[in-house]
C-alpha cells in the first residue's frame, strides 16, 4: 500500500510538470495549428535563464522569476516573428521541420552559453521532504501540482474573461471570420508564442528545483506528445488530464512492471489512441476520412 | 530560341531521360563517380560512402514523405531494423554479409508496412506523432531486448569477405555503395513512371480523389511505407557492414530529423534531390569541422563550442531553407539552369 501511494504521489507530480509542458504546447496548436517540437527547449531556457538569474546575478528569486519570465516572452516573441510568420500557410512538414530545426538552433545557443555539464539548481522552492499518508515526497514535488492546478484555473480564466483569451480562441476557430471581426492574427500567434514560453519557463524552472538543471531537460519535449495527444491536441483541460494520466501510468509501470518499460509505455499508449481515438480524450472531433 | 523545356508527346515526358542535356549531365556524373576513387583519399573516400549511404536512405524516405506525402519521423527506427537484422544475422546465424543485405532490407519492409498500419486513419502531423512513436518503440525494443540485440552494448559485425576482398575497406566499399545507390535511383525514377509511383502521387495530392478514382489507399499507403522502408533497410544493413559496428545510438531520433531535412533541403518527391541533399548534409559538417581546425591558431576556443555551432548550422540552415527556399537545392539547380538556358533573355 505504501509503495501505491508513493507512486502515486510522483506519478502525480511527473504528471504535473508534464502538464506544464503541454499547456504551452496546447497553447501554440489552438491558436495556430502549429505543433511545436521546441516546447522542450522552452523549458530548458527557462531553467537556465532562472539558474544565471539566482546564481550568476543572485538576485531574489521572486525578480528573478519575473525577468526569466520577460526574457520568456520576448522568446516567444522573436520566434513567432522570425520563424514561423513566413511559413504561415505552408505545409505541414514545413512547420514541423522549422520547429525541428529551432529546436537543434536553441539547444545549441543553450549549451554556448551555459556548457552542457549537469549543474545543481540552488532551490527557491522547500525540497525538504515531506510525509504524506506514510509515503515520502520533496516538498517541492507537492508544488508542482499546486502551480499546475494554478496555471490551468489562470489558463481558463484567461480564455473565458479576458479579451486576448477570447480573441485567440477565435483565431483558433477560424482565422478568416476572426480577421473580420477587427482581432490581429498576427498579435495573436505572437501572444501564444509568448504565453508557451512563459509556462514553460516556469515548468523548467520547477524541474531544475527538482532535479537539477541540464540539457537533458528537452526531453520534456519529447514526452509532450504523449500528453497532448491523449487529452486532445486542443483541449486546456486535456493537457492537464493528460499530464496526470501518463505520469501516473509511468510511475505504475515503472514501480509494478519494471524492466524500463516505463520509457516507452507512454509512446505505446499514443499509438493505440491515435488508432481508436486521434482527438483524444477532450479534443475536438473533427472527422476526417482518410 | 528555347524557352523552356515543353514535351509534345507522352514518349518524351515519361522518357527517363528528357533532354540531350540531361543526358550529357547522367554520363559526365557516372564518369565522375567511376574516376573519383582513384584520386580521393581515405578521408575523402569515407565521406563519399558515407554521401552513398544517405542517399539510398533519403531516397528510401523520399518515397514515403516526399511522393506519396507520408510523414515520416520513424527513418531512424527503421535503419536500426536494418542494421541490426544484418548484423545479427550476419554475427548469429552465419548468413553471408550480401546475403544479411538483403534479407534485413525485406524484414524491414515487413516492419515499415506494419507501422505504416495507423496511417490508414491518421496523415498530416497526427501520423508525424505516430511515426515519432514507432521510433522511440522500435528504438526501445533494441536497447531492452538483450537476449537478442545485446541491449546498449555494440554489436560488432564481421568483415564482409567477397572473393577474398574486405568489402568495408574504403575503396572496396565505394563500388558497392555507389552501385547499390544507383540502382535505388534507377528502380525508384523508374517507380515512378508504373502506375504504381502514380498512385503514390495521387494520394499525396489528394488523397480523396486518390480513392474515387479507384487507389486503394490501404494497399498502396502500406506499399509505399514497405517500399520506403525496403531502401531505409539497405542503408541500414550497409552502415552496418561498413561500420563494422552497430549501436543503438546511430539510430535515434537525430537521425530521423537529419533525414527529413536531407529531402526537405535537396527537395521533396525528386531523386536528385535526395542526392543533393545527402550530400550537402554530409558534407556540411565535415566542412564546418575542417573550418574549425584550420581556425584553431588564430581562435583557440572553437573546439570546445564545435559541437554547438554543428547544432546550431544544423538548426538555421533547415531553417533558412524552409523560410527562403522551400523546394530545396533542387529547385535552385533548376534556376541555375533556366537561366544558362534562357540567357540573355529571360523575361
């Protein structure tokens, strides 16, 4: 029972900072149909950019959660503008590739800049660990899932009260009728791209808390996939459940199963969903005959 | 005055060859290859069997994503299927190494088709994401299975013998991979002119009218995914004969991405596209590292960032490709020639 409940609990914390993850890949795919590999390179620059904010500059962690923020945005910002606006209306292997090829373009001035050693994160978040029901779990683990919790009740705010949510899920909807109706697409696209950056600065930065900060911190993008895919490329709330579902899935794996089949079982899952059920579990349906 | 190349029979447009020109072109490159290997040297003879060996697996891919509109992220997968049945069956069951070849390249057909299978429900990005899965199952598979594959641990492949000859030392190899690179060429232009290469194109440009018009889509989908994976499998068991070595980390999802943006930056659905761009992606980091070393005196810190700026070119050129030249260097090679061909009036 205790081992059950242990593997729940990092089941549901691995489960969190997915989500995080795919939030902002969420995001990108609502408001521009455009599936981002780099969401993974999201993190780690967020990750990084904290480290060099507390360690380099050591400032409080509270201004340096806001400039890695800012710096997130502006990320966010020129990509939108320098990559992906020319190849509005390309093909789908275009913009794939182009965000392939980000992804190799960020990783790379990462390790320029910050080396590619693994390094220690000075914790701004308690990692002290912390007894629940008889089973053990760092303190910052616990918070994860409260700031993945925050962010979807912020991210469903945003998109029903203020005015940039509601226009971007109009965009979403359909780009034409929502250029009519006065909304900038343009602005939009930018405002998703930001908006992923800054989630994922803050999934990074919570990871490198976690675990330490390093390049294999992108590999978050890969298990992205499984995520979304799961809840529904462009559901919110799919992110989040799906997050929840494949972390649990990987920690029951790993610890009842073992033999690393928990690397791979989510990837086994993708493929059965996208054979029974392409949209997901929250997904729009769109049927589309092949 | 010519003004472009204009066909006026079907003879002519689904001839192999269109032009004298074209033909003078085919004749000038085969003699270049056949003189080649008596001038290069070691290092410049390993870079031409390696440009060999990404060219059958670009063509291979070409065929997938670039004719019949496939997307496919597994390449890198499907190479370690072929790499791995050659090595093993070479190293295991004592099958001679031209013997491995071709059976590892019909195994991993078999293995193509039946992950080509969730392409009959899904295309665009959805099958991107499912061929992404086939990669990291196929890849997990080799690392794990141990009884079979030996896990991470490398398996080392013996010395391809033919008549006495080491066929992985440089200069033997070059004929077998420069022989086997042009008959995928020639089977797969030639592909392309029955009707089942026009099916391919039928359902990458529409699929639906692909199907009313009488393409079975399951068939020919699954067709193209086992041809594909058929010329994937042959570089794959090449690399492994010539490496002599086979690891699991050959063949990860970098290589599935490298492969893309070889027919993505040579150009989609074209033959010498996939030569173009297995060669620029060859030759463009051997140029970068060469670079490198010739700059080491004047700026003694490029070692320790060469990776990076590997990466980094990597990154922008797919980039700066997709953004200024979507059709690849083969479009560019045909700008070159259309304007020799139109000059001085070529308005």
């Amino acid at each position: 029972m205790d081992l059950f409940i242990q593997l729940t609990l990092t089941g549901l914390t691995n489960g969190a900072i997915l989500a995080l993850a795919a939030l902002g890949f969420v995001l990108i795919y609502k408001s521009s149909d455009v599936i981002n590999f780099a969401q993974g390179e999201f993190l780690l620059i967020g990750a990084y950019v904290m480290f060099s904010m507390l360690v380099q500059f050591s400032l409080p962690w509270t201004i340096g959660l806001v400039l890695t923020l800012l710096v997130a945005v502006g990320i966010g910002v020129v990509v939108e503008r320098l990559v992906l606006r020319p190849l509005i209306g390309e093909p789908i292997i275009s913009v794939i590739m182009a965000t392939i090829g980000l992804s190799s373009l960020l990783r790379a001035i990462v390790s320029t800049i910050w080396g590619n050693q693994p390094r220690a994160f000075p914790s701004f978040i308690p990692s002290k660990p912390v007894h629940v029901l008889g089973a053990t779990v760092g303190a910052d683990r616990l918070w994860a899932i409260v700031i993945a919790g925050v962010m979807l009740f912020l991210f469903n705010l945003f998109f029903t009260r203020s005015k940039e949510g509601i226009a971007m899920r109009a965009v979403a909807d359909d780009q034409q009728a929502a250029m009519s109706m006065g909304i900038s697409v343009k602005r939009i696209f930018a405002w998703a791209w930001s908006i992923a950056a800054m989630t994922a600065a803050i999934g990074g930065a919570l990871v490198a808390n976690i675990v330490g900060v390093g390049p294999e911190l992108a590999g978050f993008g890969l298990q992205v996939f499984p995520v979304v895919i799961l809840g529904g490329l462009d559901s919110i709330p799919g992110a989040v459940v799906g997050g929840v579902i494949i972390g649990l899935l990987e920690a029951y794996v790993g610890g009842y199963i073992g033999m690393g089949l928990n690397q791979v079982i989510a990837f086994i899952v993708l493929i059965l969903i996208l054979m029974v059920r392409p949209y997901g579990l929250f997904g729009q349906e769109i049927i589309e005959r092949v | 005055m010519v003004s472009g190349v204009f066909h006026t029979s079907y003879e002519s447009d689904m001839a192999l060859r269109r032009t004298p020109a074209q033909k003078i072109r085919i004749v000038l490159f085969v003699l270049f290859i056949l003189v080649f290997p008596f001038f290069a040297n070691k290092y410049t003879l390993t870079l031409a069997n390696q440009i060999a060996i990404a060219t059958i697996g670009a063509i291979g891919l070409n065929i997938l994503t670039g004719y019949t509109g496939q997307i496919s992220l597994g390449q890198g997968g499907f190479m370690a299927v072929g790499a791995y049945t050659a090595g093993l069956l070479t190293v295991r069951w004592g099958v001679p190494w031209w013997g491995s070849i071709i059976i590892a390249s019909l195994v991993t057909a078999v293995v193509g088709a039946i992950f080509g299978i969730p392409s009959l429900r899904l295309k665009g990005l959805y099958l991107a994401i499912a061929t992404l899965a086939a990669q990291e199952i196929i890849l997990w598979t080799v690392t794990h299975w141990k009884a079979l594959t030996g896990g991470v641990e490398a398996l080392v492949v013996p010395d391809p013998k033919f008549f006495g000859l080491r066929m992985n030392a440089d200069f033997n190899f070059y004929w077998l991979a420069w022989a086997l690179a042009g008959i995928t060429a020639l089977v797969t232009l030639n592909l392309f002119r029955t009707h089942y290469g026009r099916a391919f194109i039928a359902i990458r440009d529409q699929d639906i009218a692909a199907e009313v018009m009488g393409v079975d889509l399951f068939r020919y989908k699954l067709l193209a995914f086992g041809i594909s994976s058929f010329f994937v499998g042959v570089s794959g068991a090449l690399l492994a004969h010539y490496r002599s070595i086979v690891t699991w980390e050959r063949f990860t999802l970098d290589v599935s991405v490298l492969y893309l943006a070889m027919i993505i930056i040579g150009g989609m659905g074209s033959v010498s596209g996939s030569l173009f761009g297995a060669s620029f992606m060859t030759l463009l980091p051997a140029l970068l590292t060469n670079m490198g070393r010739s700059l080491r005196k004047v700026f003694p810190a490029i070692n320790s960032i060469m990776p990076f700026l590997q990466e980094a070119t990597f990154g922008l050129v797919i980039i700066l490709f997709l953004i200024l030249e979507p059709e690849g260097l083969k479009k560019l090679w045909e700008d070159i020639k259309d304007y020799f061909r139109l000059w001085p009036f070529s308005y």
